[in-house]
C-alpha cells in the first residue's frame, strides 16, 4: 500500500482544511446549539464536495475514493457532523442510485444528488430492525403501475432535511433478506410522514428522525434494481459506506490526540509541564500509536476501495478499530485535560460525545465482528 498521497489528492486536503477552519469551526457552536449547517452544506457544494466520487458526467467532482476519504478525515476534525452528513448523503444516499439504478434514474437524481442541489438520506433501520436488518418489516405492495408502501423508520440521518429517501420495504415478507426491495422516495411523496427529532448525546446539528410511509405511493419507475434485491443493495453500499464513518471516527480521534498535546505541553503542574509526567505522556505516547494505527487501516481500506478490489473485510475492521480508537482517545483527552476537560470551555467533551455514536450508526462493533468473522 503506498499511503503517499498524489497531488490532487494533497490539494484535497489542503483545500478542505482550509474550508473547515475557516467556515465550519466558526459554525460548531450554533451547531452544538441544535441549528442543521445548511449554509456550509451549500458552500461544501459549490466546492464540488458533494459529489466527489461521482463521475462527471453525472455532475459530480469525477474524483478517487481516497480523496472522499480524505475530505470525511479532515471535515470531521472540526466536525464530526458535517462528517456524517457527508457519509451519508454520498455512500448511502447517492451511491445505490449511481450503482445500481437505470439510467433514467441516474439521469434524475444524480446529478442534483452531486451539486449538492438534493441532500440524500438512507432508510433501512426500523423499531424493531436494527442489527437484524433483514427482519424489517415496512411493507410495499404493488398496485398497477405504483407500490403502496406502510411502515415505518428510526434514526434517519438527514431526514428532514433531505431530498431523497432511499427506502427500504419488503415486497415478499416470506423470502427473508430475499423479499426486501428498495425505492428511491421523494421528500413531498404524500405518505411519507417525518416524524419527532431525536435527542442526542452528541452530534448536535445533524438529524436523526423517525420517518413513517402511510399508503405512500412510489412509481414502479422509482424501483431500484429488481424486486429481492434491495438487502444486497444495501449491504453493498453499507460495505463501503463502513470506510466513510471509519473516516469520521479518525478524525474525531486526531482532533482529541492533537488538543491533547497540545494542553499537555502548555498546562504547567508541581513547576513543569504536564507531558513530563509519565502518567501523562505515557497515555499520550499509547493515543497517538492507536491513532496511527486507525490511520493505517482506514486508508488500507481506502486503498482497496479505490482500485476496485473488494473491501468489506477492511472496512469493517477500519470501522471497528477507528471508532473504538476514537471514543478511547478522546476520554483519554477529557483525562489529560483535567477538570477543564469536563467543561465546554474546551472540545473534547465534544469529541467524547460524537465518537460514541461511530461505534454504534452503520453496524454497532459487535456486527463488524460478524461481518469480519464470516470474512474469516
Ligand atoms: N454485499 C452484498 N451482499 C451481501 C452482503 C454484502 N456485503 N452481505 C450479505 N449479503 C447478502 C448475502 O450474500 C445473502 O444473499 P443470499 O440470500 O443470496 O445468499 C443475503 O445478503 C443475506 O446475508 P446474511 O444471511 O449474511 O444476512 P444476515 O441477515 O445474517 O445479516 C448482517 C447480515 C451483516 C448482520 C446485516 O444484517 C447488517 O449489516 N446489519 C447491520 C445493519 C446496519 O449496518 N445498519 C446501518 C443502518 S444505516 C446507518 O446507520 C446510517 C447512519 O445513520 C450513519
């Protein structure tokens, strides 16, 4: 693996470093504050971050997995939110159309998808379908040239705020993960009903809502792929999408290792400063090895993803190894920083808050060990 980045994807880097200290740290507060980052959402489109894998001729940027990679890595240090948003929207959200819908689909979604005109969203879990996806039970029945879908959906991602809803329902409750279809949905589709906010730990500015379909009436034209074959659907894009909240989780983890550091070499105790302490600089030396080593698997996985080869494996265990490395080093930071630590003067308790969920949205640890066991 060559982890030499190339020199766009370098300039990636550094344009989206940039973009995130200047315009989306001033922006953290209202969003701790509850307010959805719309207006950074519309400045992230007109840099074509949007759509960054998306092939031009779809109106995306036409750019490698790496460089997404490295855009959620680097969104994410300054805010895990607009970290996730992105994931979402592009792997779970835009991609099964650009894979796996006809080109007439194609045509209509992903374009706006790409320029950041539409917001994606991904509807999979239910109240009683969360880990045992296959189990859900939304139903869509087909009625001449339509389906009638009722059921309903919780922790929605950009729900509320998105375009799109990727939907998905089953069309033969008898075959299992076999009878399970999936839809692309409209925002104003009568029937589709947002639901409450929910109240979270952490994240605060990114949505997560309850979604409920009554007799919502989807054309058989917005069918993705055939009939059975939307677990595969969404299996394939959760795959890759794995990466992406892998991403996010590293950034959250250099963000707390980096301000860690930095206090334990300011913050002077008994006449010197603090990371002269052993029991300071030990678990900083510990920190910043996990950190290198997420590094190493989220870009492996990264790597692989981008030369086409298969990547579920790695993915999960970048998701497994970067989250939990993430919600490790930022109480490690609350601990370096004290009582300070405790306080909302600094961010880690912001960094604590927001890795937790890396380890639970897009397959808790306990399914990625699955995932990587059946791999075994
Ligand atoms: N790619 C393609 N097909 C796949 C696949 C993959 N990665 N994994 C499984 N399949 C196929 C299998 O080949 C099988 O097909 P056949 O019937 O033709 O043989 C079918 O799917 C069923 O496979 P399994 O029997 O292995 O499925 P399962 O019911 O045991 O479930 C699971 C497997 C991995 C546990 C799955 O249920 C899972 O991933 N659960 C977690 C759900 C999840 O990640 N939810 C995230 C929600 S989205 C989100 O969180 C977004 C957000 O807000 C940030």
């Amino acid at each position: 693996m060559n982890l030499n980045f190339t020199e766009e994807q370098l300039m990636m880097r550094d344009m989206v470093r940039d973009f995130a200290q200047n315009e989306i740290a001033p922006f953290v507060e209202k969003m701790e504050a509850g307010e959805f980052p719309r207006p950074i959402l519309n400045k992230m489109a007109e840099l074509g971050l949007m759509g960054i894998t998306v092939p031009e001729e779809y109106g995306g940027s036409g750019m490698d997995f790496i460089s997404y990679i490295i855009a959620i890595n680097e969104l994410s240090k300054v805010s895990a939110v607009i970290g996730v948003i992105l994931s979402v929207h592009t792997s779970v959200g835009t991609n099964p159309i650009l894979y796996f819908g006809n080109e007439e689909q194609k045509q209509k979604y992903v374009p706006k998808l790409a320029k950041g005109e539409y917001l994606g969203a991904f509807c999979l879990t239910e109240p009683s379908a969360g880990s045992d996806a296959a189990s859900l039970k939304t139903r869509a029945v087909k009625k001449g040239d339509k389906y009638i879908i009722n059921g309903s959906k919780i922790f929605i991602t950009n729900g509320g705020e998105a375009d799109v809803y990727i939907v998905f329902a089953k069309t033969d409750p008898e075959k299992g993960s076999r009878g399970v279809t999936a839809f692309i949905v409209e925002k104003d589709t009568p029937g589709l009903i947002i639901g409450k906010d929910e109240k979270k730990m952490g994240l605060h500015g990114s949505r997560t809502v309850e979604l409920s379909f009554e007799n919502m009436e989807v054309p058989e034209a917005n069918r993705l792929g055939e009939e059975g074959e939307g677990f595969k659907i969404a299996m394939a894009n959760l795959d890759v999408g794995r990466i992406g909240i892998a991403a996010q989780a590293l950034g959250i983890a250099e963000a707390a290792l980096d301000a860690a550091v930095k206090y334990a070499g300011e913050r002077q105790q008994f006449g010197k400063p603090i990371i002269a302490n052993q029991g300071i600089g030990f678990k900083l030396a510990d920190m910043a090895t996990a950190v290198e080593s997420a590094r190493l698997l989220v870009y492996r996985a990264a790597d692989l993803r981008s030369k086409g080869l298969p990547c579920g494996k790695e993915a999960s265990m970048a998701k497994l190894f970067a989250s939990q490395t993430a919600r490790e080093v930022a109480i490690e930071a609350v601990q370096v920083f004290g009582g300070y630590g405790y306080t909302k003067e600094y961010p880690v308790e912001r960094y604590f808050r927001d890795a937790k969920i890396t380890e639970i949205y897009e397959g808790t640890s306990e399914i990625q060990r699955i995932v990587i066991s059946k791999h075994l």
